[in-house]
C-alpha cells in the first residue's frame, strides 16, 4: 500500500472544531478506568484553531480515512503506517455488518495519541457524540508495540459512527449501543479484548439485572455493558444468527432486538437460564472473555445455516476463513452458486483446517469459479454433531 503525504499547506478548514463536552464523549476504555480518562482530557490545553485535542501530523489518507498521530509519540508513524495498511479493509467489513450504509461527514479524522501515557493500553479511545467522526485512539507500546491494539479501537468507535447514521437503536451512549461496538471490534481483532472484557463483572453482579429488556443510559457501566456484550454474543454463537442480521435487527432495546430476530417475547429468560447453568450466581465466574458461548448443553444436533456469501470472478479462485469452531463439532461444509447460468458447473471448492486454539479451529475455504462470468456464492455448513 502506498502512503500518501498531503503537503504542508493542506486546507484544515474542514475539520472539526473542538468543543470539549466531556460528558457528551463516547468512550473505550477498560472497566473503572472512565473517571481518569476524563479527567486527563479534560485537562488537556485547548488549542484554537487547530481542530483536535492533540497536535497531529497527518501520515496519509485513504477514501474513508485520514489518518494522524501525535509527533510527541515515538512509535505513532509506525501505528499510523499500521493502521493505513487495514482501514479500509475493515471500513469494508463494518459496511457489511450495517447492510452497505455510509456514513455522512467521511472520511474519518483518526488521531492516534498517548491517551495512555505509560503506553500500557489503558487509554482506550473516544469521539465527541456518537457521529462524531474525529475519532481519538490509544496507542499501546508497552511491554512492546501492539498496532492491533489500535485498530481495536478504531473498529470499536468507527462502529458508533455507523450506529449513528443507521438511526435504529444502537445508541453508543447507552448499554446496547456500546456492547455493539465492542462486540463487532472484538470480531475482527479478538486478541485485543484482554483488560478490556465486561462479561464476568455482570456474571459476577448481585442478582444479573436485566438489561436486556431495560437499556442503561449511559456507555460507562460495566455491569450493563456486560451483560449487553454476553447477549449479543448469545445471539451471535448461541442462536446462530449472524452479525449483519443482528445489526439489521435494531431497537431501542436488546429484547426489540432478539423479538426482530426471533419472533418470541422473551429473550432474558433462556439467556439467564442457560448462563446459570454453567456460571451459577453467587460464585465467581471467572470468565476472562466476553463470550463463553456456545455452551453445548443448549445445542441440538445437527443443525446447519449459512456462514457467508460473496462473489467470485470468472476464471479465478477466492478464499474465506471462519474461526471459532468448537473442535468437538463435526462439520461438514458445501458452497453453491445462487445465480442461473445454463452453460455447464460453475464452481469447485476445498476446505482447510487450523487448529488456532485449544478448543477452537478455523476453515479456510476456497471457492474456485469455473465458468467464464462472475459466481455468486453461498457457503453453508451442516454441524451433524460433538464427540
């Protein structure tokens, strides 16, 4: 990828003003860290005219992206470079989770910054609003230089942005809303949630208050956050529905959502029910991720769905990776095409598998297009069973 340098010159004048509201900010940060990032920029020198809270100078743009880093941080043209390098590959897949909107007010002003001076990864990221699109991001150095980090936060707050401009529910200033945009971020860069994980301080919360069908307004309270992010990911894992439907299926609340998806008046019961089986209350979790799911005593074999679909072009072989698969399931996968063509077969597949985990593999699958047009796919999977 070639960075691009814009000249010293550049016109500034369509960048955001600074209003500092601290309490309108939407922000990541890890649980009982919110009160001190605040408080360190709220003490930050307001700088007239600049237009961000932190000097910036600009490493490179994108379509979607511009991307900045505080020349007071020694490794932020690294970062920078780093996150020139996948914006726009994960801007495409954030289009995908939100049916192919855009958002207004693109591209995205990304600052990364120390908001964490130490360089721990502590400071997390934040934007003023939930439209917001200058979004502020951490930069982790310590014990060394960690560019997934980043980009982490660039998914998690980018999210919000696209929350916003759908308009159906997801609030990023409430518990749904942020359990959202940690959850997908988490998607895409899975190893990035450690410090950063809520579910067990709701496992672990007297009596798991039901923020399913009550949302709690506000984006720092881990409890609710906890709970938000163990149900979508219960969506997700559990029930089998796939982000882009869950996105689609918007409210004002969690149960809104699982009632879109479902069709059945009450989400929270099998939820807790299920959860209580395997972490019961009144004894320590000690969960350490945000999604313990699938907990296979709920599972019914077999069962199958669809895992992806896309395009392949004439002549020409793509490939998909899907992770996260119990190794106990036995799972056998087919692709078909889902467009008509009369001349002859139009596809030939093959599967892959990685052990990445313990307990987790993940398929690579690559789909061959035989014929001499564009193929549209579908890749579903038939889980016959567990060992």
């Amino acid at each position: 990828m070639t960075t691009r340098q814009l000249p010293p010159n550049i016109d500034t004048s369509m960048m955001q003003t600074v209003t500092r509201d601290i309490e309108s900010m939407s922000i990541l940060t890890k649980p009982g860290m919110e009160d001190v990032v605040r408080a360190r920029i709220a003490s930050l020198p307001m700088r007239a005219g600049v237009g961000f809270d932190y000097p910036a100078t600009l490493r490179g743009s994108t379509p979607h992206f511009n991307v900045y880093y505080d020349p007071a941080l020694a490794a932020g043209p690294a970062v920078a470079d780093g996150v020139l390098a996948t914006c726009e590959r994960d801007y495409d897949t954030m289009q995908w989770y939100f049916g192919g909107i855009a958002p207004p007010g693109l591209p995205f002003n990304v600052v990364i910054a120390p908001l964490d001076p130490s360089g721990r990864g502590y400071g997390g990221a934040y934007h003023y609003g939930c439209a917001a699109v200058d979004l502020y991001l951490d930069a982790k150095t310590v014990p060394s230089l960690d560019i997934d980090y980043t980009r982490f936060l660039l998914i998690a707050e980018a999210v919000e942005v696209f929350s916003a401009a759908q308009g159906a529910g997801w609030n990023c200033g409430a518990s749904n809303g942020e359990g959202l945009s940690r959850v997908l971020a988490t998607n895409i860069y899975s190893a990035q949630l450690d410090g950063y994980t809520t579910a067990g301080i709701w496992l672990d919360a007297p009596g798991r208050p039901d923020y399913v069908n009550v949302t709690d307004p506000t984006d720092r309270n881990a409890v609710s956050t906890g709970c938000a992010v163990l149900f979508l990911n219960y969506l997700r894992y559990q029930e089998d529905f796939t982000w882009p439907e869950i996105v689609a299926a918007a409210g004002a609340t969690l149960q809104q959502t699982y009632q879109h998806l479902t069709k059945q008046p009450d989400g929270f019961t099998p939820f807790k029910n299920l959860l209580q089986r395997f972490y019961p209350m009144g004894r320590a979790s000690g969960l350490t991720t945000d999604n313990p799911f699938p907990l296979m005593g709920r599972m019914a074999f077999p069962f199958c769905g669809v895992q992806f679909r896309g395009s392949v072009q004439a002549g020409s072989t793509s490939t998909w990776f899907t992770y996260n698969w119990p190794v106990l399931w036995h799972v056998e996968w087919n692709v078909v095409p889902t467009n008509v063509n009369t001349a002859g077969p139009q596809l030939t597949w093959n599967v892959r598998v990685q052990k990445t985990a313990g307990d987790y593999l993940t398929y690579w699958i690559a789909i061959t297009n035989t014929s001499s047009a564009q193929v549209d796919v579908e890749a579903r999977y038939a889980v016959l069973g567990a060992l």
